[in-house]
C-alpha cells in the first residue's frame, strides 16, 4: 500500500501559512499573549492507516476532521523508529548523534538543550503526559517541564486522556502553556474494544480474533500483559513469521481498530484543551515512528531498519479559525521530525540560535507562506536490534553496524556497513515506489552520486568513540513488558 496520502477534496491547496500562527512573540512588544501549544504524539503510529490518508476503513474519523483543520505535511520522516531517540530528536532539533540518545535507554545529553527549557525560561507553565515506560525521568526527555507524568504501567488511551484533562484543568489561563502528551497505542500488544476489532476484519473468525498479545485490563497483575502470543515470540513472530496471509492481515487490521480506539482519545483531548485554552490553541500532531506490518518480511515492530513503514509519520500543524493566517492544505516535500523544534521557535519569535550547534533540522515556514520547500537531505538510522542474528548480514550489534538512509527529492538511499557489495546499497525511487519494493541500485545510477556526498558528510559527524551502555536490570524489565526483549535474550552482542 502506497504511503503517499491522495489528496482529498476537503484540502485547500499547501499555500498555507498555518504554522505561521506560531508566531507569537515570546518576548518584547506584542499585540496579543503568546499563543498556547498542545503538541500531540502517537507511538508507533504509520501515516498510511490514517482514514484521510486513503485507508479502506474508518480508522480514523475524529482525527480526519481534526487534521483537516490545519497543515498536513505528506511527506515527514522519523530520524530513527525507536521511541526515546524519535522524541529526543523532535523535542531539540537533533538528530540522535548529537542528542546521544540511541536507544530506549540511553540518556539526552547534558548539553543538549530541548524546546520545552527554552520555553519555560520564557514563563510558559510546561507540562508533559507521557504513557511509555521507557520514558522515565532519567531519560532527560523530562527537562524543562514543571510537570512530567510518565506512567510506568502504560496506560492505554483512556487513561492517558483522563490524566491529561486533568493536568490541563489546573494550569493557569493567565500565562502561556506547552503542553506535551505522548500515547502509546497503537504500540502490541493489538488489543483493543472487541466490538471494534470485529468491525474492522467482520470474515475472520480464527485464533486472533480480537486481540494479538494482551494488554493488562485494569484491576489485572502486570503479568497477565503480553506483547506477543505466549506460543509466538517476537524472535518468532517478527522475524521468521509462520503465520498465514489470512492471519497476518487480520492482526494488521487489528493494529487498524487500536487507532480506531485511540482516535476517540485524541478528540476527547483536543476538545477539552480547546475548552481550557480558548481560541489561540496551537495543536501539532504527529508519531514517533511507524509500524513494520510484513513489509521486507518484517512483522508488528518497529527500529531494526529504516524502510518507510517504520520511518514515516503523520505531522500536521493546526492553528484556530480566528487566526489571519489560518490555512488548511497539504505540503509537499521530505521533511524530518528535528524540523519541528526550529520551526515552533521561529514562528513563536524566538531566536533559533538558542538551541546553538546542536540544531540539525530546518525551519518549515517557507512552505508555509506557500513557497515550494527546498529539497534537503533527510536522514534516518535503524535502532539498536535484539535480534541482530536474525537480521541478515548483521555482523555485530553495535553503532558502527546500523542501516543509514537519506532521502533527497524523490530518491533514497540505504546503507548496511557490514554488508558486502553491492547488497550494502539499496536505492528507491519514492515517487514510484513508495514502498520500497524495487531496488534500482546500481554502481553507475545517475543518482547516486549526490546521495553518497550527502550520507558521508552526515556519517562524518559521528562523533569519536561512540559507544552503547550496557542494558541494567530495571530497563531489561520494561523492555520485556514492551515485547522488545524476550526472557533470557542477550541484549548485546
């Protein structure tokens, strides 16, 4: 299935300038109070499910209607499909190897600074709702918020929406507000509202009707939770799948009714902080990473490599009717989640040089003021892998080992290190083939050239000495309750 959203009638053309509406001065003289922002994330949530982006069910009515309301960018990138670096990077501007943050576990480094302590030190009240719980404190993805309410459990969609209406409800209406709330639906386990899963795939009847993996139940013990089928571990299930077509595209439907039960979430916050904030709410939508749902036969998860399914997320930008420059549309061009964080800090008049050398991502306002954006080089690196053995070609589990890919125009390219040639290289031509099924690779490709130059002098900013720490015991727990580790799996190599 194609990851490139049709355009749908009810879009004005991408002349917009919605996140121009940003553009509220945080400081020296101003008609009118710094605007408040809601920035809405969504783990593992691929832009091609989307209802609006052409899904052949309802996934998505709520959200379709939202998001028609502001900028929809078609073409966005994660830097990496794994949860901890993906945020770090969109809340800095920074691609992992300057955050330091390269796995679910590492550590934002010290001397990186994020938006939400930019925005804090200019009097906005900050406040984060996260339900993910490799996203503890110690992360560092919670400096510069006043409050930071990360729920170890994973709390499901409900729960993160009642807590964050809550949180809402006490903020001040007299200062300024970022507000930042992560869900982690549609994350496995697939287990949503039966009556949802049965209207999304009504002819299955078999094994997994209503659910693959449990998710815990309120009032359950934490080890009634399971990622994946007791008889189908991920090791299994993701990596040497020996479930039927009918099954697998049944558990990708089930995938579907989470989103479907997560888009009722989301409205039931947008319209409580519409409520709360009044009529100069910002909203900024988006995800973390995708979902690899069997594409390149890998199935349900999500980092090992940095194909489109994975990759690629929903972003979208919305600013209020009453605003002048209100616009709905859709924006063409390759853009990465480190855009967002210039791009909020310009239209909100703030000096990007705040954020110094560390900021990699561009600013997004000339599409915005319906200028065609510039065609720069985007860039992705796969995750730290817990079954690299499986993976082919991987020799090692260690940075030096991760797919590298840049997208330019229409074209990417992907690199495996440790791959010999010419399978180290595989290149798509993304207008043609959104999905990657086609490698075009070839020494001589006229487009090879300028996407080398490109990858290299990224690659060069590596920094010297690179090194993943070692997993401890707690982060081993939480990533077994996620369903990234099986028991008893080494996490290095």
């Amino acid at each position: 299935m194609s990851f490139l959203p049709p355009h749908r009638p009810y879009f004005r053309p991408a002349i917009t300038t919605l996140l121009i509406g940003l553009v509220v001065a945080c400081g020296g003289p101003q008609s009118s109070p710094p605007a408040d922002v809601l920035l809405i994330t969504v783990d593992t949530l691929r832009p091609d499910y989307l209802s609006m982006n052409g899904y052949d069910r309802a996934t998505t009515p709520n959200l379709d209607r939202i998001l028609a309301e502001g900028l929809y960018f078609e073409q966005a990138v994660s830097p990496i499909a794994r949860t901890t670096p993906a945020l770090a990077s969109l809340l800095t501007g920074a691609y992992p190897h300057k955050t330091a943050v390269r796995t679910l576990t590492d550590t934002l480094a010290s001397d990186v600074t994020t938006l939400p302590e930019i925005l804090r030190a200019d009097g906005y009240q900050t406040l984060a709702v996260v339900s993910n719980q490799v996203l503890v404190r110690s992360r560092g993805l919670s400096r510069g918020f006043d409050t930071y309410d990360m729920d170890g459990d994973d709390r499901d969609a409900r729960a993160t929406t009642r807590a964050a209406i809550e949180h809402i409800g006490k903020l001040d209406s007299r200062d300024p507000s970022f507000v930042w709330v992560h869900y982690i639906d549609p994350h496995v386990p697939y287990h949503t509202d039966p009556a949802i899963a049965a209207r999304m795939d009504p002819g299955y009847s078999g094994r997994y009707r209503f659910n693959f993996g449990w998710a815990r139940q309120f009032g359950e013990a934490r080890d009634k939770h399971s990622p994946f089928p007791e008889d189908l571990p991920k090791s299994v299930a993701a990596h040497r799948n020996p479930l039927t077509d009918e099954e697998n595209a049944h558990i990708r439907r089930l995938y579907a009714a989470d989103i479907r039960s997560l888009d009722g979430e989301v409205d039931r916050l947008v319209d409580a902080a519409r409520e709360h904030f009044g009529d100069d709410l910002i909203i900024v939508f988006t995800a973390d990473h995708g979902e690899s749902l069997g594409e390149h036969d890998f199935y349900f998860d999500h980092g090992d490599y940095v194909y489109n399914a994975g990759t690629r997320v929903p972003l979208a930008i919305l600013l209020p009717e009453s605003h002048p420059l209100h616009a709905r549309g859709r924006c063409q061009g390759w853009v990465s989640l480190t855009d967002v964080a210039p791009t909020l800090l310009e239209l909100l008049d703030r000096d990007t040089a705040e954020l110094g050398s560390q900021l990699e991502g561009r600013s997004l306002t000339p599409c915005l003021r319906g200028e065609t954006l510039a065609q720069t080089p985007v860039y992705s690196e796969s995750g730290h892998s817990f079954f690299a053995h499986l993976i082919p070609h991987r020799t090692a589990n260690d940075l030096s080992d991760r797919f590298r890919s840049v997208t330019l125009g229409g074209w990417k390219l992907i690199w495996h290190p440790a791959a010999p040639e010419p399978d180290a290289w595989q290149l798509f031509d993304l207008r043609d083939d959104p999905d990657e099924t086609r490698n075009l690779y070839r020494p001589d490709h006229p487009e090879l050239a300028e996407l080398r130059t490109h990858l290299n002098a990224w690659l060069a900013l590596e920094p010297a000495g690179a090194t993943q720490p070692a997993i401890s015991e707690q982060d081993r727990r939480a990533l077994t309750e996620l369903g990234y580790i099986e028991s008893g799996t080494p996490t290095s190599e």
